[in-house]
C-alpha cells in the first residue's frame, strides 16, 4: 500500500509542478485553443500529465524492465501526441481525419501529424511490449504456460496491440473536459490491486492531479496528455495478463475503435442515462 501512495502522490506532484512550469513558459500563449464551448484552454495539460503519470508509473513499476517500458510507453506517447497537438492544427493537416484519411494522404505522398502520431505510438508499445517480456513476473506466466518462441513473439505483438490500443481508445474519448480522465480511473482502478499496482496507482494519481483544471476547462489532455495517459494504461493491463488476457483485451479495444467510425461516442453518453450523468460529473456548467 505504502509503495501505491508514494507512486500516486509523487505522479500528482510531477503533474502539477510540470503544469506550472509550462504555464510560466513565455511561449505558453501557442498552446492555447478553443473548445467546444468557446472557451480559451490550454493544452498545456497533456505534457504535464504525459510528465507526471509516466514518472509516477516509473516509480511504481516492479521492476527495472517494466520501468523502461513505462518510459517507453508514456514519453514516446506524450511527445508524438504533442506534435500533432502543435502541428495537426495547421490548415493543411486539419482536413485529414481518422485512420483511413491519414493512410490515404500517404498514399497521395503526405505524411501527416496524425500518421507520426500513430506510427509513434505503435512502435512504442512494440518496444515496450518487448521490455515486459523481460520482467520476471512476466517470465515466470510464460514459464508456466510452457511457451515457446513463436508464442512468446505472438504475445509480444498482443502486448503492443494493447498498448496502442488503449492509447487510442483514451484519444478517442477525449472529446469533453475530464471524459478521458474519467475513462482512465474505471479502467484502472482494478488493476491498483496485486503486483504492479504502484504503476497504475502512479499513472492514476498525476490524471486525478489534472482532473479539476480539466474539468473547469482551464486546460485540455489533448492528444498528448491521452496518448500517454492510455499507453501506460495499456502497459499496466500488459504486465498484468498473459497471452488470453491480452487477446481478450485487444478483441474488446479493437472493436470499440471500429465502433468510434461509425457511432460518435459523446452522442451514445449523452443518450444513456447514468454515463451521460458521469460524464458531466463535477464539470463546469454551460452558460
């Protein structure tokens, strides 16, 4: 427990000491944006989450192997997120949207924010996927699941669908203040719980940090600050599961993110009674 504490509170503390030294930044005004509402925020949020939950994560992580893939995860996710934060609201890049409307730039010659942010992000959780199957935790299920090479590198790759996957379904959800935030705390609440959980508990603390300036719309995730948020989402569930448990996981993220091209995500909370009600939990009301 003492291990849970120290990882979130130190998480909370980097969070908001890296918020406080962007906002001083005389350049901080570029990072300013409007939202759905109109209302002038900051994306100065997302680095400073990326920040505070990847060195809370560190921390907390069981071992040095898994501490590198948090590194990995959560600072590569944090920084491709921010470039396309910056460089995807310029003109040219704000007509590409989704995965097909990136691949399809590439295929016109154009790589776009977008794309680097994807690329990032996936080769990321590949690496840190990697990194876990050096933990000894996670030697030690492979051992008892008696699992040769090609098994091994199969649940490498599910490892890195996860953490991708997680990150994207986090991006996906941060349409509205504190919904990733949110997101993040009932998916990673449960996994504060057995070995590692000081990881989760060190990422959860610097989000619950950063919660109260999200929701009363002085700052924004952005894609960075909900890239690194889900990625080391993505590398707790990792750590946790093995090759089942990862299959299951990737099975569920992929089929929300098919859902999220068809269905928008706000309409079907705001539809639903009890998720539309959380949703606006806490947050600044319209006026």
């Amino acid at each position: 427990m003492a291990s849970r504490v120290k990882s979130a509170g130190l998480g909370a503390l980097a969070a908001r000491a890296a918020l406080a030294w962007i906002r001083r930044d005389p350049r901080a005004g570029e990072l300013d944006r409007t939202n759905f509402h109109g209302r002038t925020v900051s994306l100065a949020g997302g680095p400073a989450l990326a920040a505070g939950a990847t060195l809370g994560a560190a921390v907390g992580a069981p071992s040095a192997a898994a501490a590198l893939a948090v590194l990995t995860a959560g600072a590569t996710g944090g920084a491709v997120g921010f470039y396309d934060d910056v460089v995807g609201s310029r003109p040219e890049q704000k007509s590409t949207k989704g995965f097909r409307g990136h691949l399809g730039a590439l295929r016109e010659g154009r790589v776009t924010s977008g794309l680097v942010k994807i690329a990032g992000v996936g080769a990321a959780g590949l690496c840190a996927a990697a990194l876990l199957a050096r933990d000894p935790g996670v030697r030690a299920h492979q051992a008892r699941q008696q699992a040769g090479a090609v098994r091994r590198a199969a649940d490498v790759l599910l490892g890195a669908g996860v953490i991708a996957g997680t990150a994207n379904l986090l991006n996906l959800l941060d349409l509205r203040p504190g919904r990733a935030s949110k997101a993040a705390m009932i998916i990673g609440t449960p996994m504060v719980v057995g070995r590692g959980g000081a990881l989760t508990a060190g990422t959860l603390g610097a989000s619950a940090a950063l919660l109260p300036a999200d929701l009363d719309e002085e700052i924004m995730l952005g894609d960075s600050g909900a890239n690194a948020l889900g990625a080391l989402l993505g590398v707790a569930l990792a750590a946790k599961t093995g090759p089942t448990g990862r299959a299951l996981a990737l099975v569920v993220l992929a089929g929300l993110t098919a859902a999220s091209e068809k269905v928008s995500f706000t309409k079907v909370i705001q539809d639903t009674p009890g998720l539309r009600e959380l949703d606006a939990l806490g947050r600044r009301p319209t006026s």
